[in-house]
C-alpha cells in the first residue's frame, strides 16, 4: 500500500528527473499543459529601475525595465548555474543579431556586493564572453515579476511593456531571437 | 508506517468531498479553517499522498543544523504561518533552485514589509549527508538568503536513509534515489561521501516532487502548489508572496 502511495504521488505530482535526463535547466517539457503561450505573455508590470554593473559591455548606472521606448530582452541567470554558462553563446550571438534593436539585459538576483563582488562577477561575464549590460536584482523583485526562476529564464517585452515571449531552460540562439522578435512585432503595432 | 500512510490519504479524500459539495452549495470559500478560498487550479488539492488545501500539516519535528535547534510543527500551530519546501543543494536541474527562489524572495518580502517575524520560511533537505550545515550556509550565501535570521529554518534529518522515511511518511512525498555511475568526472579524493561537490560529478541524484505549501496558523495547509518549479499562471512567485501575504494578514 505504501508503495503505491508513493507512487501515486509520483504520478501526480510531475516529477522531473534529476541530473543526465534533464538537459534544460528547468523542466523537461516546458510547454505540456500551456501550448507554448506562458501566463506571463501579455502581462504588464510598471517599470522598474534597477542597478548595472561595470563589466565587459555594461556600464555601471540604472536603467529602467522595461525599457519606455523600445522593446526589451531579459536573460535572468545566476553564476553558480552551469547551465547559465553554457547559455552565454547562443546569447552572444542573439545579442550579434537582435542587440541594437533591444534593450538587451542579463540580470542576476546574487547577492552583489555582498557575498559575490561586483569584480568577481565582471570576471565571471569576461570569462564567458559576456558583453552587453548586466543588472542587479538582489530583492528579485524583477526576478519574481517576470518568472525569471528557474534558470536560465528569458523574456522578451515589446516597445508597449507587455510581455511577448517567456521560457526556462536552454535556449538556442534561434530560439532567443524568434523570441525577441515577437516582442519587435509586437512594439510595431 | 503502512497503515498511517494509508489513512492520511483516506483523510485526504473525505475533505476533499466535503469541501468541494459545501463550496459548490455556497459558491465560494467553505472551509472554516483557512483564510485563503480553495486554489483555482484543481491539480492543488485532491487525493495526493502529501497535504493539501484545508488538511491540518503532519507533525513533525527536526533539527535546524545552523541554530543547532529542534524546529517543530508546534512551534508555529498557534504562533504563526509557515512556508515548507522540500530540496537539496546538489540538484544539478535548476529545480529545487527555483523552490528556494520562491522562498529567497518571500523572505526578502517579509524583510521590506516588516512581517518577518511573523511567518516561518522551512526548506528541508532530503541529503543530509551531503547537505550539511557548512554547505547549507554556502548554499544560501551563493544565493542570498540569510539563514541565520529568525524565520528561516533548514531542516535536516539525521541521514539520508532517515530523510526519504521523512520524505515518505512524514510529508507523503515520493523520493527515489538514483547513482550516477557513469563519467564522473569528480576526483574522487574523499571516498566518504559528506564533502560537497559541486553540480558536476555528482554520486547520485533524486527524482523528487517540486512542492511548495503555505500552512496556516492553525497548522492547516492553505495552499500545496505542485511542479512548482515550473512557473505558471496559478503557481509563481508573485502569488505565492501573496498568498502568504494574506495568510499572515500583513496590511497592504
């Protein structure tokens, strides 16, 4: 009987399967039960400004997400994940292809400053060839408002601030763009 | 154990009946015992082996490795709400990552909003063998959560063997177990198994559930929100800062 409760619960509950069987970050199938549109697309939030960091291509100042005149990108990552790292390429190249069109961010909720130092993190962006702007969230204010757990998260807002395009998980830099592009369609309306 | 198993889930059934045939007659919330109105999205409550909306949280008590106390069910029934999440700090998916993000941010929310001293934030490990105090304070370091203050609370079993009774019995959670035998690229160089490693070359891994419940301060459950790592209309952060808001009845 045991057993079969435990089971039961197994079935009920969606359980993701830990380490080699997961190659996203995240869950397996992201979309089951959603058909590809999150909740979180056609959401939108007022804006809020957070701090930047020196870094490889980001200057240390504010800025406002999303962005008031243009659309916006936003990568949410930590750098303890693995998976964030090896999501840096495909964002170099989306960030190559779609960056001017976009305000393009990577923002992390580490505590900066704190227990990780902005040089350490600047290190971190060097290292993996980082180089566009990074912002600070360390309440994970903006974080919790546009789902950026888990990660990698990424979401594209168009020029109006609604959210175009959200999901978890590795992506490819074809993926990122179309992404993207949804929110520059979007803010052309 | 196989029998007290067996009538949690039967208890689980009987309320879910009542509740739901009180809250079709009077359309809306039923329960005399919550704050919140029963979940929308109906994969929250039913026949699951672990608690849900309107069941009264098991009894448990285990031992917070960086207070070096006892933390209980009945230290907060009467006292105030808390927040439980199931975790361990290897999880190489990202998941229980995002279980304790949920968690990180309520307690940032509890800090801005003053109520931190009025709720509880648990997260019990099922790895204490790997999960010990020294990493559970570098875990929370790398993520920014203050483990040390009052309200937060790491629960650790004993052992591993002792965790998945725990997990099972206890809180009705599934748990398997499953070794990573194959490139582990790890060196190795302590055969024992209680350093932690990193994400990478890990011994073994679990299948685990990804839940988040909010309990009351009458020890009743007001919310298990399942797959939580998984965000989505009815299960994220946002509504569970605000669930919890409402249950400890923090003023807007």
């Amino acid at each position: 009987m045991r057993r079969r409760e435990v089971l039961a619960g197994l079935g009920s509950v969606g359980v993701v399967a830990g380490a080699g069987a997961v190659a996203a970050f995240g869950v397996p199938s992201f979309d089951d039960d959603s058909d590809g549109s999150s909740g979180l697309v056609g959401r939108q939030h007022e804006p809020y400004e957070i701090e930047t960091v020196d870094a490889p291509g980001s200057e240390a100042g504010t800025v406002t997400v999303p962005a008031p005149d243009q659309p916006t990108f936003i990568d949410f990552f930590a750098t303890w994940c693995d998976p964030c790292i090896k999501q840096m390429d495909a964002l170099a190249t989306t960030h190559d292809r779609v960056g001017d069109d976009v305000l393009f961010l990577s923002v992390t909720s580490e505590p900066v400053g704190d227990t990780i130092s902005e040089a350490e993190l600047a290190e971190w962006w060097d290292e993996n060839d980082g180089d566009w702007t990074i912002g600070l969230d360390p309440t994970s204010e903006l974080t919790s408002r546009y789902w950026g757990s888990p990660y990698p998260s990424a979401v594209a807002i168009d020029a109006s601030g609604t959210v175009r395009w959200h999901d978890s998980g590795i992506k490819t830099a074809d993926e990122l763009v179309a992404g993207i592009e949804r929110a520059l369609e979007g803010g052309a309306e | 154990m196989e029998r007290r198993t067996y009538l949690g889930s039967l208890g689980t059934v009987g309320i879910t009946s009542v509740a739901g045939c009180l809250g079709d007659l009077l359309g809306g919330d039923s329960n005399p015992d919550t704050i919140l109105e029963p979940p929308e999205e109906e994969a929250q409550y039913g026949d699951y082996s672990y608690q849900t909306y309107g069941e009264e949280f098991p009894s448990f008590s285990l031992t917070d490795p960086i207070a070096e106390e006892a933390v209980s069910r009945d230290d907060f029934v009467g006292e105030r709400p808390f927040v439980i999440t199931y975790f361990y700090g290897s999880c190489p998916d990202g998941m229980c990552d995002a279980l304790l993000q949920h968690l990180a941010r309520i307690q940032e929310d509890a800090i801005e909003s003053g109520y931190e001293d009025e709720v509880g934030l648990l997260a019990v490990t099922f790895d204490p063998d790997r999960d010990t105090a020294d990493a559970l304070r570098a875990y929370s370091t790398e993520r920014g959560i203050d483990p040390a203050a009052g309200h937060w609370h790491y629960l650790r079993p004993e052992d591993n063997e002792t965790a998945k009774t725990v997990l099972n019995e206890t809180f009705g959670l599934p748990l398997r177990r499953n070794e990573e035998s194959s490139n582990n690229e790890s060196t190795n160089e302590t055969a024992a198994g209680n350093e932690s490693s990193g994400a990478d070359g890990l011994e073994y891994t679990f299948t685990h559930s990804a839940l988040v419940q909010i309990v009351n301060e009458r020890g009743i459950v007001e919310r298990a929100y399942p797959k939580a790592s998984r965000q989505r209309d009815a299960v994220n952060t946002q509504v569970m800062v605000e669930d919890t808001r409402t249950v400890v009845g923090v003023d807007e």
